[in-house]
C-alpha cells in the first residue's frame, strides 16, 4: 500500500528486519502507532528501537515487522 504523505512524499509499508529498520519508520504496536527516533545496536545483530514516545523495543535477527516509511519523491 502507498500513499502521499505531507509535503509530496510518498508512504508505503515496508517489511523491517534489525537490519533494515530506519529512523522515521512507523511501527504498529497494540493499534498505537510509533515512530523511531534512535536506533542502538545490540549484540549479535539485535537493535533497541527507541521512539518518540520515549518507549523502547527490542528486535533480534529473526524478528520481522511492518512498518510504514515516507520516501521522498
């Protein structure tokens, strides 16, 4: 799915894996939605995602999530 977003991009959803998770995605959790502000890396390619809220979570290598991302046009 995509659509236009503000000032002209363009949003799809987007599979994320810890490898290909960005700042600015917009990840789904409970109906809420959060956007990442931070990403740390962890051992063994895991990733903390921290979002604007504040809150945090986890990914390991195996998760997988979909996430909506603003592309520039």
């Amino acid at each position: 799915m995509t659509g236009r977003g503000p000032s002209g991009s363009l949003a799809a959803h987007v599979e994320i894996t810890s490898i290909t998770v960005q700042r600015g995605d917009v990840i789904q959790i409970g109906g809420r939605p959060y956007r990442v502000a931070d990403l740390v890396q962890l051992h063994s390619g895991a990733k903390r995602l921290l979002f604007e809220t504040g809150e945090a979570l986890t990914m390991n290598t195996r998760s997988s999530l979909i996430a909506l991302r603003m592309r520039k046009r």
